[in-house]
C-alpha cells in the first residue's frame, strides 16, 4: 500500500541522516522516563499489575451466572441449503430485517431451533443484570488476555435475534421486549470492562438492539405502551464514560512489552528497514504512548473530535509513520456516542403521538455528540 512505501521512503530518508537522527532520537529514552513519571503523577496505572489491581472483582459479580446460561446455548444443526440457514443465526441466511414475513419452509426450522434453546433463553431472560458483572479476564496478560465471552455474548444475541424474528410475526409482542431488553442487558455487562475490543462488542450489540426497535415502533399494530417500554429501556446507556479506561489498558500493554516484542508489533504490517537501531523503536514506543496520553487527557476533559485528534497526530514526524498509522486506526476503533435521557424522551413523545421517527445514530469521539432521535 501507499502508505507502506511512504514508510519505508520516509525511515530510509531518516537513517541516510545522521544529523536528524540523532536530534530526533537522543533524548527518547529520556523523553519516556519522563512520561512514564508524568502518568504516575495523575495516578495512571504504568504497569499491568497496577492496572489490573483497579478493578477487583465485586463480591455480588453475575459473571459466573451469565457465563453458565451463554453455555447452554446449542449450535444449529450444519446447514447443507442456503435456503435453510437460520435468520440472523448462520450466515448463509439472506433474511436481513425482522420486518421480513418467515417463510413456511424456514417455520418449523426456527421453531426446532428455538425449542431446543428453551433452557438457554429462559436462562439468559433469568440473569440478574442488576448486580454488576465482571467476567474473568487476566488483565496482567495485556494484548495477549483472552476474552471467549465477547463471542458468547455475540452468539446469545443472534439467538435473541432470531427469537425476536419469530415473536415478532406471532404477534408476542411482550416477548419481542424482554428479548430486547435483555438483548441490552447483556451489552451493559461489559460496560465496566476497561478493554478496547469489549468497548466494540458492546457497541455492535446496543447497534443491534437499534436496528430491531426502529422498525418495530414503526409498526401501528404494536401497542404504544410495549413501544414506550421498548424505547424507555434505553435510558441507562453510556457508551462514553468507559473509554478512556480502555485506551488506558492498552497504553498499559504497550508500556509493559519489551522493545524486542514492541518492535515485532511495530513491523506488523510495516516493511521497516532492518538496519533501524533501539532508539528508533523507543522513539516510535514514546511517541504512541504519548498521543495515547494526550487522548485519554482529552476524552476526560470532553473535548475530542477526529478532527482534532488526526490535526494533533500530525505533529509527529514523517520518520514515525508507522506508530502514526497505529494511532489513526485507534482513532477510528474508538468512535463512541453518548444515547441521551433528552433524545430519547423526543423518541417517546413520538410514539405517544403516533409519529414515526428515526434513530440517526451519531458514533464519534466526542462525547456530546449524541444519539438523536429525529420525529
């Protein structure tokens, strides 16, 4: 790719430089030290230990409970017909919305299916999301912690999914909104989870939840108090107040990594010139931590946009293409909003007065840019 060879033009330039290389790198290992004291100074984890004695585990925690019902999920049978593939459950399906009529021939599959996840939704529907929920992670394990709850959580979605599908065209309108509910239930229990890839699950899944309400309060023959129930369960959401905990754990990873293994990630992906000395790599390792200081500084005083943080990534030298190239991709798997207490009130009020409205879902860096719901 372009930017692959502009790096390799770039560093090869840098190196050809003795001048510029050593004015640019000198002073790195110092330069870290001192962030490293720095994020010390306001109380930041600079270690994975550190980082992971922050979060204990709550003596009411549901994980263990709501990991025991995601367990007794059952697979679907292997589908040999493309024409057969569960809704929403396999692939192959080309059913993409509820508002889809079930096909006769695909009736009986859906309801083999679900009958035999009876004991997992009743399970699921069962779990006390009332008590907080932290799943077992090893966070001194850094990028390399392991979280299979993330995919269980997404294959309890898509039969929830499918549950929905099929209440929704039987008119069981009470259990189209406790799938629903649950459906966000389940997202809330990562909400507290300080990793960046659960920020996302959690967010793929509050997305899902979305896509089936819209269509639904669309519908004139749902009662408007199911609808109101529906729309009001989304109030408790924020997706906002979290994120600078998950920037945090990888900043912490990041800082944990030796330079050997740091310079590994580094050439991920990037065909560096294998003559680069040490300093380069902790040049390259000072500058990501500090532009993943610099965002977490923003993100608490609620003043980030992706236009401001591309104009502040800009700042670093063409030589650090790479780390650069990193933190843009960051910036674009952190895209958050905020669902706020006023634009759902809007949506609400929109039901009442049997008007349709719309979820224009706004995913930004910046925390006041809110979700809205457009009557």
């Amino acid at each position: 790719m372009n930017h692959h060879i502009l790096s390799i033009l770039s560093i090869f330039l840098f190196t050809l430089s003795p001048a510029l290389h050593a004015q640019d790198t000198a002073n790195a290992q110092q330069q870290y030290n001192e962030l490293l004291e720095y994020i010390t100074s306001v109380d930041e984890p600079i270690t994975l230990e550190d980082f992971a004695s922050r979060y204990p585990t709550s003596p009411d925690n549901q994980a263990n409970n709501t990991l025991a019902a995601l367990k007794l999920i059952k697979e679907p049978e292997p589908n040999k017909k493309p024409k057969n593939a569960l809704p929403f459950v396999q692939y192959e399906s080309s059913i993409e919305s509820i508002l889809t009529p079930i096909p006769s021939h695909l009736k009986p599959i859906i309801d083999e299916h679900l009958a035999r996840n009876k004991p997992a939704l009743t399970a699921i529907r069962n779990i006390d999301f009332t008590k907080p929920c932290q799943y077992p992670i090893k966070y001194t394990d850094g990028i390399a912690a392991l979280l299979p709850h993330l995919s269980q959580l997404r294959q309890a979605m898509h039969l929830l999914r499918l549950d929905i599908y099929n209440a929704y065209h039987t008119q069981d309108h009470a259990r189209v909104y406790d799938n629903i509910l649950t459906i966000l239930n389940l997202a809330e229990s990562l909400k507290n989870e300080p990793i960046a890839i659960s920020l996302m699950v959690r967010i793929s899944i509050i997305s899902t939840a979305l896509q089936l309400i819209e269509p639904i309060t669309h519908n004139e023959t749902i009662p408007a108090d199911y609808k109101t129930k529906i729309i009001t369960s989304l109030q408790p959401i924020d997706l906002h107040s979290i994120i600078p905990d998950g920037i945090m754990f990888d900043r912490t990873s990041l800082i944990d990594i030796s330079i050997d293994d740091f310079k590994l990630a580094l050439e991920l992906g990037n065909k560096l010139p294998e003559d680069l000395d040490e300093s380069y790599y902790v040049a390259s390792k000072h500058y990501i931590i500090y532009y993943y200081t610099t965002l977490i500084d923003m993100h608490r005083k609620g003043n980030v946009s992706i236009e401001d943080w591309r104009t502040t990534l800009g700042e670093i030298p063409l030589t650090h293409m790479p780390a650069k190239f990193q933190l843009l991709h960051l910036g674009g798997e952190t895209r958050m909003s905020n669902i706020t207490k006023c634009n759902i009130d809007q949506a609400i009020s929109a039901i009442k007065d049997n008007k349709p409205f719309t979820f224009n879902i706004s995913l930004d860096l910046n925390p006041s840019d809110a979700q809205e719901a457009t009557p």
